[in-house]
C-alpha cells in the first residue's frame, strides 16, 4: 500500500511566476484535501474533492489559487503570480469516503523570492 | 479566538518520562478528534483517532477526550529520543475538512 506522494517535494520560484502541485492519493481514497502550513502553525484547510467534484473551498483560496481533479485520482494546485506571502510547505491528504482519518504526503515546500 | 488552542512549547523532558500534551477547543460540534506526529520537513503522520469522550490506548500512546470540557490529551508513556516532533492535535465536525491546533513541539533527550 504505497502512501500519499507529492511532487514537486520544493519549488523556489521568483515573485509573479505561476507554479503547479500535484499529489497523488492512496489508490483506493475517493476523497483528497489540500493544506497549507507555515512555520510554527499547523496546516490550515484549502479545499477538498470527492472523486472528481471540488465539495469545499476556504476563503483562504483565492482567485490566484486553482485545484482540479480531472478523473478523481490525481491532484492539481496551481498558485499564479506567486506572492511572496504564499511560501509555506503545502500538504495533501487522501481518505476513503466513509472515513474521518486523513493520511498526509510529505508535502511541496515553495520559496517565493 | 482559534476554533483550537494549543501550546506550542517547546516541550523538552528527559529518556523515559510521561509527557502530556493538550488541546482544548470551542465548537461543541467537533466529535471527532485525532493527533499527529510530524517530524521536521516532513507530512504529518497520524497516531490516533477517537471521537468519543474517554480514554483511547495504543502501545505508549493514550489519547483521552472530555467532551464536557472541550479538552484532548494525548499522553506518551516511556518516551523515546524518537519520539521528538511536532504533535499536532486536529479535530473535525464531520466528514471534511481538518482544523488543527498549532502544534507542541517536542524534545526527549537522552
């Protein structure tokens, strides 16, 4: 049972440039969450999917910020014209459908300059 | 105020000593509650998950709720210089999204 799996593991882009996430879920997990974690805080919520359908986004995500799961497995963030602000490691997790426990990948660092 | 407090610490306890790490949180319609271990650079890992009031054991980890309170503990008997990390407490209403406390970090030296 091979676990959550992230790529990039870092990304150093420079202010204003567009960067993509992906993340690929536990094969069997219908549901997959973005998270977002700075330093010394602990992940904060971005959006989840259930199969294919995007149930819930935070307000958090803004309008730079756009996630897709085109045929419900793998994941896609997009962050366009990065900010310096949106450094953080970003953090994807994977459940079953009728399960509340959620299993993390390693997460993306980003370092925008 | 923060749906979920926790002290961020650090923590440091010698070889072999009980440590206790709490969280306390101020929406009644949180039911379920989990803890995770999160080692530097690295995704959180999770060690337990409950959701009802009472004490949950697995090895040298407890994990205890009091519903009334709007208080968790996790408690780690005999802990290890492997044990040191950052344990990350989370609770959800429901099936979704994960809010999380700040996180406890942890040192247990030889």
């Amino acid at each position: 049972d091979t676990g959550v799996s992230q790529d990039p593991r870092h990304k150093i882009t420079k202010r204003g440039q567009n960067v993509t996430f992906r993340c690929d879920p536990i094969s069997e997990h219908n549901r997959l969450y973005w998270y977002r974690q700075t330093l010394g805080q602990g992940p904060e919520f971005l959006t989840y999917f259930q199969n294919e359908a995007q149930l819930e986004k935070s307000r958090l995500l803004s309008d730079r910020f756009s996630a897709e799961r085109p045929k419900g497995s793998f994941s896609t963030l997009e962050i366009q014209r990065t900010e310096q602000g949106d450094s953080a490691m970003y953090l994807c997790a994977s459940s079953l459908v009728d399960r509340r426990e959620q299993f993390f990948g390693p997460g993306t660092r980003l370092t925008v300059l | 105020q923060k749906e979920v407090e926790q002290d961020p610490g650090p923590l440091s306890v010698p070889e072999g000593a009980i440590v206790s790490l709490n969280c306390t949180y101020s929406n009644s319609a949180f039911q379920y509650f989990m803890w995770y271990r999160q080692y530097s650079r690295k995704g959180p890992e999770l060690l337990m998950y409950t959701y009802s009031s009472g004490n949950k054991e697995d090895g040298r980890f407890t994990a205890q709720v009091d519903k009334s309170s709007k208080y968790i503990s996790l408690f780690i008997r005999d802990s290890q210089p492997s044990d040191s990390a950052t344990y990350l407490c989370a609770i959800t209403t429901s099936y979704g999204k994960l809010t999380f406390g700040q996180g406890t970090i942890l040192t247990v030296h030889p």
